[in-house]
C-alpha cells in the first residue's frame, strides 16, 4: 500500500486545519491509501515566508501545493486560505484536487 506524504501546514487557532485534516484522511480511505499525515503549525510571518506558506489551511501532497498553480505565488502570508475554484471561493481545497494529488503520489 502506497504511502504518500502529506503535509498541512496551520497556525494554532486556525479551525479551518482539522477539516482539511479530515478530507485527506476520507479520501485517502476511498482511494486505499494510507497517508503519512504531518501537521506543521506556521509560528509567525517570517516563518510563513521561509515555508512558502499560502495561508492556513495548506495542504501538500509530496511537498507540492494541492491547489493548480500555488507553485507560482508569492502571496505568502500568516492568515487563513481562501481557495478559490469554479465552485467559488473555499476554506477547504477542492476534493479534486486532493483527489487527484494522492492519486499520483500513489504512482
């Protein structure tokens, strides 16, 4: 069984991380995955840009942003994370995207 490494990266109070936390958990059981989820609290702004982070939630999928195109911003920031799709905007990455980030790391 294939055992990607998933990070989501969250500053302490964010109450948006547990469920990111648990869609990758729900989609990894569907998918036949077991996941090596690690958590990484982002402690201040200086560590938000050492870390490339977008915003809490992140979620990485062997280290790269669930989110099309992440890889290309530089808006890093200690704040919360509005993913924004077709289906409008988001505190949660879309389930697709997760999906199918899990699905090629199982590759």
């Amino acid at each position: 069984m294939s055992r990607p490494q998933v990070e989501i990266l969250y500053f302490e109070g964010c109450p948006n991380y547990e469920p990111a936390r648990a869609l990758v958990a729900r989609l990894a059981r569907e998918l036949d995955l077991e996941p090596e989820i690690e958590l990484i609290e982002v402690a201040d702004p200086e560590a938000a840009v050492a870390l490339r982070f977008l915003g809490s939630p992140t979620v990485r999928v062997e280290g790269m942003d669930v989110e099309p195109g992440a890889e290309e911003r530089h808006d890093f920031a200690f704040s919360c994370r509005i993913y924004r799709s077709d289906g409008g905007a988001s505190e949660q990455p879309e389930e697709s995207w997760v999906r199918d980030a899990l699905l090629e790391a199982a590759k």
